[in-house]
C-alpha cells in the first residue's frame, strides 16, 4: 500500500513538471523513456530466453 501511495505521489510530481516545461522538452523526454522501455523489455526478454533454455 505504501508503495502505490508513493507512485501515485510520484506521478503526480511529474506530471506537475511537464505542466510547466516546454512542449519539446516534454516530447524529447518522452522518446528517452520510451528508448528506456523497449531497451529494458529486449534485456528482459533476450535474458528470460538464455535461462530458460538450460
């Protein structure tokens, strides 16, 4: 419970600052989370293969 109250505080910090930035800056941290992402998912899924096989 205590971690859902301190993610939704978070979110709300966030998109409290991307109220107040730029539209560009908010679009290029966007596509930095978003390169973040699938990055983590392609570790993710390339590791869950290499232990499974074995």
């Amino acid at each position: 419970m205590l971690f859902l109250v301190a993610a939704l505080m978070l979110l709300g910090v966030a998109l409290g600052t991307v109220a107040h930035v730029p539209p560009a800056v908010s679009a290029v941290l966007a596509a930095v989370i978003a390169v973040w992402l699938g990055v983590f998912a392609l570790r993710e899924r390339h590791g869950r293969r290499r232990t499974s096989s074995h």
